[in-house]
C-alpha cells in the first residue's frame, strides 16, 4: 500500500511541478556524483546521470551507479524549492534496484529523500563563465522502501553527503 501511495506522489508532484511553471526553457542533461549515498539512487559511491529539465526546479533523470562490489539502476524526479542552479533545498523520489556485495544480494524498491543542495554556480559563472556547468555538494537524507531491509534490519533510513556535477544542453 505505501507503495502505491509512494509512487501516486511521485507522479502528481512531478505533473504540479511542470504546470507550475515555466515550460519554456527545457534542457537535457548529464552528470555525475562522487560520495556516500545519493538522493537519486541510494546504494551508490559513484554515479551517471541524465535527465530532462522541464524548468528550473525540476529533474527527471534516469542514473546508473556503482558501489565498490555491485551497482544499480533507478528512474525518478527531483524537486528544487528554488531555483536549480542556486543554494536550494530539494526532495527526491525514485525506483532503483541494485545488485551488492559478493553475495549478490538485490535491493528493488522506491525511495525518498530530502535535502539541502549547495550550488557552486556563482562561484564557478566568475570563473569559467558558463552557465550550463553546476557543481554542488547535496547533503540529507532519505529512506527506501525495499522489502530486504525491512526483512532484515527494520530500518530504510540512510544519509545524502556527494558532489555532483552537470552541464545542461538547451533543445
């Protein structure tokens, strides 16, 4: 049941973020994050990313991610209270599935996080002059909702500490 309420939420609060706003500065993206955990795909230490960019507070993405023995993949959306491109504070939802450890142990569920991102954009736009290239550092966290660990340790709940980096393209 909290499932399907889960993912009920992950499709309107996407649908509501696209009316709201403004439809007409779309981009495609990718990028990557280095650190423990993700608001995007939980298991992870390093990931790669693309997404579509509706507007300036919201993500669509679709990321693959490693861990020292396994990796994952997940689909989901991410919502910024602000703008994307500033300090700005953020929720997550998702559905990932990873396969971990030499047991090859799978974990498959949906996810939530939330967060606070710390953009570099300011800083970097003086430097390099380019405002399609975001470099900031995300830190919250989250809880997943994989039948495994409820099975074995009762607790989903996990930290957000990475850095991640985009560049964005107009179409």
């Amino acid at each position: 049941m909290v499932k399907i309420i889960l993912c009920v939420f992950i499709f309107f609060s996407t649908m509501i973020a696209i009316e709201k706003q403004d439809t007409n500065n779309e981009f495609i993206g990718f990028g990557g994050s280095f650190g423990v955990m993700s608001e995007k795909i939980p298991p992870t230490f390093f990931e790669l990313t693309s997404f579509y960019i509706p507007n300036n507070n919201t993500e669509i993405f679709a990321t693959l991610s490693t861990v020292i023995f396994g990796g994952g993949i997940g689909i989901g959306a991410k919502y910024y209270l602000r703008d994307r491109k500033k300090t700005s504070p953020f929720i997550s939802c998702g559905y990932s599935a990873s396969i971990l450890g030499d047991g090859l142990e799978r974990f498959v569920g949906p996810h939530i996080a939330a967060g606070i991102s710390i953009s570099f954009a300011a800083f970097l736009n003086r430097i390099v002059s380019n405002e399609n290239f975001i470099i900031s550092i995300n830190l919250g966290g989250g809880h997943v909702f994989y039948d495994d660990i409820w099975e074995k340790e009762g607790n989903g709940w996990y930290p957000i500490l990475n850095l991640q980096s985009n560049i964005v393209f107009s179409f």
